[in-house]
C-alpha cells in the first residue's frame, strides 16, 4: 500500500510539474524523489517518452468534478454495504489523481516520430506583452492590461495614476497623514511584464510571472516592499529613508541605486546583480545565523536556497538585467534554464525526452519580442536536437 500510495503521489507531482501547478513544498518533495534511486529511474523513463499530443487533448476535457462525485459515491456505498475491499477503495482513490496521473501516461506513453526541423504550432506562440493586475486594499483588482488612462483612488484617500508607463503613485497629495496606509499588490502573469513609479519616485521594472507588493506611501524611517519573480529597481535616493527589498529569504538595503533582483520560487537561487551605487545584502544561514555581504558595480550575490549560502562574483551586468531592455542574453547557459525563462516569457510548457538534454549549453543574444521560432531554429542548427512545437506545448528530442 505505502509502494502504491508513492507512486501515485510521484504522478501527481510528475503531472503539475508538466502544467506549471507545483507549490514550493511539492517541488523540494520532488527534489527528494529524484534522490531516491527506485524512483529516479521511473521519473527518467517517464520523461524518454514522447508526447502523444491527441491524448493531451483529450486528458484536457476530462471532468475532475464528475470524477470526484463518482468515487464519493461508491466509497459511501461500500461503508454503508459494509463490504469494503481496500483494493477497490484504493483503485478509486486513484481516480482522484487522474487528472494529474493521466498526465503522465498521456503526455509520455507514446514516442510520437516526426520528420528532421523544426515541427510548426498550430496557433501562433506570441511574446509576452505588457499586462498585470492590481490588488487594492479594499479587495478590488483592477485589470491594468485593460485599465485605459484613469485615476484610481485607494481607501485611504491615496490618488493612483493609471498612465501608458504603468502606475503612478507620486501624484498623492494628502495633507494629512491617515490613520493607515493602504497596501498594493501587482502581479504579473505568465507573459506579462509591467512598470510602476512608487510614491518616493523609485521606479520599478517587473518580470513575467512576479509579484511586488508595496505601501501607496511611505511613512516612517524606511521604505520596504516585498517581492517575488524578477524585479529591476531604480531608487530614488532618500539618505534618511534606506530602501529595503524583502524577498523572503534574502533581504537587500540601499540608499539609492540601480538593480536587479531575480527571486522566482521555482530556481534555486536569488540572485541580485548591482548596475550602480551600492547594496548590502542579509540572508539567514543554515545554522540560522543572519550573514550580510556587501556589493560593488558589476557584482553579484547568489543565494542558494538549499545550502543556506552567499556567493559573490563578477558578472556582465547586461546579461541579466537583457529581460528590462527588451533582449535575451545566454552566455554558455544549459537548455534547462533557457527554456525555464522562454516558458515564462511565451507562456509555452517545455517538456525533455531525457535530462541529458537539459545539460546542453548555447549562448545567444535574441529579441525577446521576436518569434519563438527564430530562437529555436538558431539553436537546433547548430545541435542534434529537434523542437516539436503543437499550440503551446513544446517538446525537445535528439535528431
């Protein structure tokens, strides 16, 4: 039972990893099975296979509800018969996991044979687009990427100004400090990106798939937001009022200064690269202890998740801030993370016919608003792989 149980709990994770759907504790869960040597080896057969896309398609309509209604009503059937074989009971559990289990004997049972090149989408994968979403203290969302040129006022009285740059929160102008200040949040969705100029001026560029989330004033001896994904500040200097970004286990100070910060929960790493001024960064180690480093222009702090660790190093700046500046910049980076940022980017699932594919390093400078094609097509003519493109579901394979 505990065998079968796992296993089921293994498809589970295999399948909301395929559809983007894994919460943080499910991915350190599945970093665990990886570990576990029985279990690795079902996870690298699953994922040799190819993609039966027709069977995607009808895994897609199935019912989750319809399927839920049916296994209640037999499990209280059987309590009330009294008659309960835990072999049945088991099989009807499992029925709860289809959805998630099918995906992976859907998506990967069959090894699907296509011609040499580049296999072409159905629909047109687009870039991502300037699109987000705003949390207002009261529980109002407003759908910035429809929002046309308007005032938006807060509980508190606060003035936001919805303009073709993004949100403006410099034009409040109370006279009189309220009693709280109200709270904002702004999300960015899978292909999106957005900006925003907070109530201090400090300007800020957000990622695809990030959240920041911010006071429409600030009051007090600082100014802290927090975040998460990817987020480029420019802060507006204020020597009485450091700017602090909380991103959960990394917290990072400044005065006024230009950086990037990259904190998505899926990687493994926080990364916050300087462009200019000076930063100082505090991060809990394993032993809980808080460690605080110090960067310089062109450095970068990496905090690993895992290890509790800071590295610091230097880097070409312009690669990891190419995102805010309409470009992609890989410099010998594997496969595995480049696709992890396009998945973000054109809102596309990536799927490997085996992890050593992952491995494969490409450096490139690309258009990050140019056609996902282009970048594919330059990376399979110099390799032996192919891209088996249908909608928005990309696989990669040896040639």
């Amino acid at each position: 039972m505990k065998n079968t149980q796992e296993h089921i709990k293994l498809a589970q994770l295999l399948a909301k990893q395929f559809v983007g759907e894994l919460s943080d504790a499910e991915i350190k869960q599945l970093i665990l099975f990886e570990k576990e040597e029985d279990k690795n080896e079902i996870l690298s057969s699953v994922r040799e296979k190819g993609i039966d896309f027709n069977r995607l398609e009808r895994y897609q309509t199935f019912n989750l509800e319809e399927a839920r209604k049916k296994v209640d009503w037999k499990i209280q059937f059987r309590q009330k018969s009294k008659k309960i074989n835990f072999t049945k009971i088991l099989r009807y559990a499992a029925i709860l996991a289809l959805p998630l289990a099918l995906a992976v004997y859907m998506l990967y049972l069959t090894d699907v044979t296509q011609p040499d090149g580049l296999g072409q989408a159905a629909i047109e994968i687009k870039p991502g687009e300037t699109k987000a979403q705003l949390y207002l203290s009261d529980g109002r969302i407003v759908d910035l990427e429809k929002q046309q040129k308007d005032l938006i006022r807060e509980t508190d009285g606060s003035v936001i100004e919805k303009d073709s740059l993004g949100l403006n929160y410099q034009t409040n102008t109370l006279d009189t400090e309220p009693e709280s200040i109200a709270e904002n949040v702004v999300v960015t969705p899978v292909g999106g990106e957005y900006q925003l100029t907070l109530s201090d001026g400090t300007k800020v560029w957000m990622n695809a798939k990030s959240e920041i989330r911010y006071p429409v004033r600030f009051i007090g001896n600082t100014r802290k937001v927090k975040i998460s994904g990817e987020v480029y500040f420019k802060v507006a200097k204020d020597a009485g009022k450091p700017f602090i970004v909380d991103a959960n286990d990394v917290e990072v100070k400044v005065l006024g200064t230009q950086f990037n910060i990259m904190a998505y929960p899926d990687e493994r790493s926080i990364q916050t690269t300087l462009v200019e001024g000076a930063v100082s960064l505090k991060a809990k180690e394993l032993s809980g202890k808080t460690t605080s480093v110090g960067l310089s222009p062109g450095r970068q702090a990496d905090y690993d998740r895992f290890s509790k660790s800071v590295e610091t190093r230097e880097v070409d700046v312009d690669r990891f801030i190419a995102w805010k500046n309409g470009k992609f910049v890989f410099e010998k980076e594997s496969l595995n993370d480049i696709m992890r940022k396009l998945e973000r980017w054109y809102d596309i699932k990536v799927f490997f016919q085996s992890n050593e594919l992952k491995n494969m390093r490409f450096s490139a400078r690309i258009d990050r608003y140019g056609n996902i094609n282009d970048i594919l097509e330059k990376m399979q003519q110099t390799t032996n792989i192919n891209f088996d493109i249908k909608n928005n579901i990309i696989q990669i394979k040896k040639k």
